[in-house]
C-alpha cells in the first residue's frame, strides 16, 4: 500500500513533517513517497496521473498563511482535482496536514470547497503546530526556543503516529474544528489580497547583494528574475519568504527596509533541536 504525499514547504516546517509521517509509516513496512510540488515542473500530467492512480492514499501537506493556503497549493490542487476528472480515476482517499505558528483558522471546511467530493474523499486532516518563520520590522518576532521547539516537534510526531494509526484501522481523523474558524472567514479575505501582492513589497539591497543567485534559484514560483543589474519579483510569488529568510547578506528586502538578522531572525527549519 502506497501512501503518497504532495507537499509544499516554504522554509523547511512542512517537509520535515513529510519526512517523519514517511518514517513512520515505513516503520509499519507501508511503502511512502512525497513530491515537492515546486519540483513537479518535469513530471507529465501522464505521469501524475500514473502516480495517483498506484497510490492507495493521496496526501497533501503545506503550511497555512493567513488562515488560507499557499497560492502555489490552491494550483496545484486544481491540477490535481483536474486530472482526476479527465483520467476518469475513482476517488482516492486523502488525508491533509497542515503546519502552522500560532493558530490554524483554515479548517477541513474550507478545506473541501478545494476540490469535489468526486475526486478525492477526506479521511484525515490534522493540525501540526511548529513556530512562525518570519520576523519582519512591519511584524517583529522572537525566535522559538529549542527547549520550546524541541516540545512542539515531539507533539507533532505523536499526532502523527495517532493519524496514522487512525488512517490504517480506517477511522476518520479530522483535527482543526473550533472557534477560531469563525474569524478565519475574515481574515482570509484579508490575507488573500496581502499575499496576492505580496511580490509589490520585495526588493534587493544591491549595495550588500553579492549576486549569488540563491533567491533566483530557490524561489518555488520562479517569480524572481535577474537582468541588467536589477532582481524582478513577479505577481507569481507564493508569500513563501524563502527569500528573505536564506539571503546569505540579508539583502532582500520588504518595502524597502533593511532589517538587521541580529535583531530580527531569520529562519531556517526545524533543523535537528
């Protein structure tokens, strides 16, 4: 039985999430595979196809921003939902897990209206709590301890292993019902219009950009581009913050302000805390 996970991360929460749910569930001798969604470029709709259709369950993972998911998610789902419905698939049993810093106002409600009941049937949706990844001058936060995230990281492997163990005796695990979905509905209409133009407020500090193209490079949307001296930022940014998080000098900049990374940190993952 073949768990397959399709799941984006911005800076390093939601994968290292996959890589545990994937640990564990070869620990059961169930066989995993997990795709990068902003690494899918060279994979056919053919071969998603074929993928989906040798996979027992499907699985989406990201991290929630504003109470809504990632632009780069919401399109690859409708590719997903799109080539169940061309390639006349039965519908796949889907579990969704979502990483998110403070409170997750997204849902399994909302989550539904993402794509018919026809294409992919919910057995399993569940919250992991990590740490927020940015600290800007506009919204300055303090880094999370190692104590405090080596807790949360262990919390996060046990509801795991409780979701899994619930997906393989075909129980129903549907976390993330409560009343902190009421103001979700607000703020998502908010948040939809900040993160759509989100790509207005970046920028690059040439004078301590030493031009090595991590960002260009890194940048799951493609949306950064480098030309005549100047670095581009296109409506295809996905609000992911890779870029300002892993600039070498800290020179991406958000509407145009330098922050300091000894004063506002920046990061990069789990790591091994």
């Amino acid at each position: 039985m073949i768990f397959t996970t399709f799941y984006f991360s911005g800076t390093g929460n939601t994968k290292w999430v996959v890589e545990q749910f994937n640990s564990i569930l070869n620990e059961t001798s169930h066989q995993t595979a997990s795709y990068a969604i902003d690494k899918l470029n060279r994979i056919s709709k053919e071969e998603l196809a074929d993928i989906i259709k040798k996979s027992a369950y499907i699985g989406l993972a990201h991290p929630i921003y504003g109470a809504n998911v990632p632009p780069i998610m919401k399109e690859f789902i409708s590719l997903l939902a799109n080539i169940v419905h061309v390639e006349e698939i039965p519908a796949k049993p889907l579990y969704i897990i979502n990483t998110f810093g403070y409170i997750n106002a997204f849902g399994p409600f909302a989550a539904r209206k993402l794509f018919g009941k026809e294409c992919f049937n919910i057995k399993a949706y569940s919250n992991i709590k990590l740490c927020n990844n940015v600290s800007t001058h506009s919204h300055k936060t303090a880094p999370i301890t190692d104590e405090k995230l080596s807790i949360r990281k262990q919390r996060a492997i046990d509801e795991l292993h409780k979701l899994i163990q619930d997906i393989l005796s075909s129980k129903k695990h549907i976390k993330g019902i409560g009343f902190y979905l009421l103001p979700g509905i607000i703020i998502r209409k908010v948040s939809n219009q900040s993160v759509k133009n989100h790509y207005q407020a970046l920028s690059v500090q040439m004078s301590t950009c030493t031009k090595c193209m991590l960002c260009v490079q890194r940048c799951p949307a493609n949306s950064i581009s480098f030309a005549n001296e100047r670095f581009t930022f296109s409506s295809k940014c996905t609000a992911c913050m890779r870029c300002y998080n892993f600039c070498p000098t800290a020179s991406v900049l958000i509407n145009e302000t330098f922050t300091d990374p000894q004063e506002y940190f920046r990061y990069k993952g789990p790591g091994k805390s």
